[in-house]
C-alpha cells in the first residue's frame, strides 16, 4: 500500500482517490503522525500545503525513516520542501502559477514520462517557486512560467512535481502516478473490489468470531453496503434494525424493508413514528429537532438491541472521509476529526464495540464494492437522505399533516425526476415545507395555503453544491401537478442558491 503524508492541502484525499483508481491502496497520515508499521507501506507521497516552506510555518516532516528507503513522490508543498531543505532554493514567485499549464520541456528518456509528451496540460496551484534544484537534482521537466516543475535526485528513487497530478485538469496525472507506483516503485495493482470483499469478510469474521452484531439501517448506501457485507461475513448473527421515524419519504420505510428482505438480511421493521412525532411536539429550532430526533432514535434503537440477548457489537457505515484527521494550516493535526453526523454513534451506556467495515474507503468506493456484491443500481443510485429526514425540511414545528403534504409533495418531484431521465443528474434532490402562507385562486375561490420550495443541488461530496439547472417544463410540469393534488399548498418555487453560502438543507 501506498502512504500519503498529508500537509493540509485542500486536494490530499483526491490523491488517495486517484492512486486507489489504479487499483493500488493508500491511506492519509497527518505528515507529523507517521506510522509506525512502516514495512507495509511500498511507497510515499508528500501532499501539497497551504502553508510556505520559507516561513515559520513551514511544516517539518521527519523523514529519515522514509528518504532513500522509499520510493517517494513530492508534490507541489513536498517538492518545495524537498528542494528548500535539502541544497535547493524556494522562492516567492514573479508571475502567476494557478490553473492550466503546459508541459514545453520533459526529459521523455526517464521512465517517469512514459506516455506523457510534450504539451501535457497540468494544472498549478501555488505562489513560491523552486529557484535552484536540491543537490543531485536532475530537471525533468519544464512549463513556460515555472522552470523547475518535476525533477529527480539523482541516486535516489525520490521525484517531485510543482503541479498537481490528482486533479482532472492534469490530463495525464494519472498516467504519472502509475508511472511512478508501478513502473518505478514496482507496487501491484490488485486492490479491486473484490478484493476488497474478500479481504473484509475475513477480517470481519476474524474480528467479531461468533459473536453477534447489531447494525442501524437508514435505508442509504453506506449502512446497506456494510450490513451486506456483514451479512456475508457472519450471516444470522447481523441482526439489522430499521427504525421508520415517521420522517422518511412517503412509502419508503415498506419499500425498503422489503428489497431489504429481499437482499436476505435479517432485518427487524420498528415503526416509531408516534414516538418521534410526540417527541418533536412544538419544536420549531432546527438543532433542538435534531437533538430531540436523534435523542428518540438512540432510545428506541436502544430497547431494541436489547432485546438481542448476548450482542457484543455494533456495526457503523462510517466510511473513510468521516474518519480522516486533516492537517491545519497552523501546523498541528486539527484535534477533531471530520465528524459527519453519522460519527460519535451511540451513547456509552450500550457498551458495546465499535465494527466499521467500511471504513477505509471512499463513497464512490463504497458504490463499486455494493456493485460487486450484486446490491441493485436504482439503490446503488440513491440520493442522500439527512438522518433527521423530513423533520429538518419542515420549517417550524412539525406535525403529522405537514408531513404528510411534505411527503406527497417529495414523492412528486422525485419520480417526476426520475421518469424525465434527471435523477441520476442530480446529487441530491427533495422539498421544504415553509412556514408562509400565501395567498391563491382555485377556481373563483381565493386560498390561503402553504408554500413548497424544490431543491436539487450538484455535488461530490456536499461540502460545496450549486442548484441544478433544471429544464422550465419540468418545473412547470411538477408545480402544476404538486398544486393540483397536494392539498394545502397552492404555491412552489425552486431554489437557486448555491452552497456556500445557502446550505443544502434549509435547516
Ligand atoms: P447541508 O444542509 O449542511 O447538508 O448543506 C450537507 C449534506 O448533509 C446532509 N445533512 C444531514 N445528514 N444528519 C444527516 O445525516 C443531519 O443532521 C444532516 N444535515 C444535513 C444533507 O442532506 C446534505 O446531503
């Protein structure tokens, strides 16, 4: 496997990316954490940073235990670190060097260009610039702003490029990478995902012996990836819990409950929807719903569980951008982890231990595995869905008529997208319910009725997002359809804010 050394730069998991497509594993470190199982690793790569090898935050990596005894690949940060520290000269730079850029010289005899030729578009990002390669550096190539964009050590399987191979603008980034893992550090590519299956269900049953799990299903992608997997590992002794919280899509909790069943996981439906409703009662502030919503999940998942006799485990789709800990720019690894909402899981008391096997892989990942466990594409495919549901798409407090005009209203603008060829386009999609009224005319009579927004949003990760351009006679269609038969609302609008500054959610 591959070890990345991250220095906070804002593309480091998109390397991880890049290098795993090649069917090669590679893990995150924080550049000041590094492991200690170093005879695993077969090569390293030095990610790029938003801080400056010159000033007093420049990032010191302690390599001696990597230098000369890895193959090593410094990128941008890396390469000026390399260079600064080690004979070489970084300077702040005269001219511009972000975005696009051309390849004018490679030194095409060094194996790491093989296949790459003069021209090669790459893609720059950062204001020093290598002045003078580091002792026994050989140049190995050039674009027509930046001198010293890759060079070699001489003696040493140690390269370094000033641009970024990971991101798509550099066409042959990832014809690089290969180069460099395969071809110089001599890496395998056999990390599929079958084989990640098969590695996973041993280390599952290895781990877990014949102990019993139970596992929170949400209906998405992640927790349904891990249960299969599981299931694959320890049959019957996944017991699998589905909790319908009243704020799910309309009819998803009997639709997924089946393809569930379908899918021969051992799963028990609880339908508590009365419970969290009672316990929502009169909330209108979008974080106490969440508490109160997440309070009421942690109360019923929790009778349930113990209601399994003997369960030594708990199962999570944690998957591995939730478990990654970055770098900040001040230096230090930032003390929290990215914790999405799935982290930080259930309370103490239930005592039990923690099984994430989905852990070390990205979302995309976590589609190709399901894929090759033969899950179907339409639930390969599925949007995301917020744990809190419905509940933080109602603005102001929620009572079960709204969820109801909520759901009715969802459901149209979701199939609609689906019969128009739209939903797979789209990286998430649902509607919010405001807390207006306006006035309207149905017939020769005036209402005064409820107000739906649509959004559906473009994405990767829902870090950023920005609206979909949605065809007008789409919209125009599925207004027309949610006002004739929903009844309570008389008026929809789609939302065109992107993210930032809007949120995805309203709530
Ligand atoms: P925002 O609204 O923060 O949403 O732009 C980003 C992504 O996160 C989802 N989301 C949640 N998921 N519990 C969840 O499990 C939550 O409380 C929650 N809030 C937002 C949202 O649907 C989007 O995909």
């Amino acid at each position: 496997k591959v070890l990345i050394l991250d220095f906070g730069s804002q593309y480091t998991q998109l390397i991880a990316r890049r290098v795993r497509e090649l069917n090669i594993y590679s893990e995150i470190h924080p550049f000041n954490k590094i492991p200690t199982n170093l005879s695993e690793y077969k090569a390293v790569i030095l990610s790029g940073s938003p801080n400056s090898v010159r000033g007093d935050k420049a990032l010191h990596p302690e390599l001696s235990e990597l230098r000369t005894k890895k193959p090593m690949l410094a990128v941008c940060y890396g390469a000026q670190y390399l260079a600064h520290f080690s004979g070489g000269e970084v300077a702040p730079s005269n001219t511009r060097e972000y975005g696009r850029a051309n390849l004018s010289y490679i030194k095409n005899d060094d194996e790491f260009f093989i296949g790459i030729n003069e021209g090669s578009q790459v893609w720059m990002s950062h204001s020093d610039t290598i002045k003078k390669l580091p002792t026994n550096g050989v140049l190995l190539a050039s674009t027509s702003d930046v001198e010293n964009a890759a060079y070699k050590i001489e003696g040493e399987t140690t390269y370094a490029i000033q641009f970024h191979p990971e991101v798509y603008h550099s066409t042959d980034g990832k014809q690089l990478l290969e180069n460099f893992l395969v071809k110089i550090a001599g890496l395998n590519q056999d990390w599929t995902p079958q084989s990640f299956v098969e590695e996973t269900v041993e280390a599952i049953q290895e781990k877990v012996g014949n102990d019993k799990v139970v596992l929170g299903l949400s209906g998405g992608v992640d927790s349904t990836i891990a249960a299969v997997l599981l299931n694959k590992a320890i049959g019957d002794n996944l017991y699998c819990i589905f909790v319908n919280n009243g704020l799910l899509r309309k009819n998803e909790f009997e639709s997924v409950l089946k393809q569930y069943e379908g899918m021969g996981l051992n799963v028990k439906g609880v339908d508590a929807s009365e419970r969290f409703l009672t316990a929502l009662k009169g909330i209108e502030d979008p974080e106490k719903k969440r508490k109160a919503i997440g309070n009421a999940f942690i109360e019923v998942f929790d009778d349930e569980a113990h209601q399994i006799t003997d369960v030594k485990w708990l199962a999570q789709g944690t998957i591995y951008p939730d478990v990654i800990e970055s770098v900040s720019a001040t230096g230090g690894p930032s003390a929290t982890i990215k914790s999405h909402h799935n982290v930080g899981g259930l309370p103490d008391f239930m005592k039990l231990k923690i099984v994430e096997p989905l852990r070390a892989i990205f979302k995309d990942e976590v589609r190709r595995v399901g894929a090759s466990l033969g899950v179907s594409p339409e639930l390969l495919g599925r949007h995301p869905f917020p744990g809190p549901g419905l509940g933080i798409r109602i603005l102001g407090d929620i009572t079960a008529e709204k969820v109801r005009m909520l759901q009715e209203v969802d459901a149209i603008f979701i199939e609609g997208l689906k019969a128009w060829g739209l939903y797979d386009k789209v990286w998430q999609a649902g509607a919010m319910l405001l807390p207006v009224n306006s006035v309207g005319v149905m017939g020769d009579e005036r209402t005064y009725e409820k107000c739906v927004a649509l959004r559906a949003v473009e994405s990767t990760d829902g870090m950023t997002a920005d609206w979909v351009n949605l065809p007008y006679e789409f919209l125009q269609k599925t207004s027309n359809e949610i006002i004739n038969k929903v009844k309570g609302v008389n008026r929809v609008v789609y939302d065109i804010s992107s993210k930032p500054p809007a949120t995805i959610e309203w709530e």
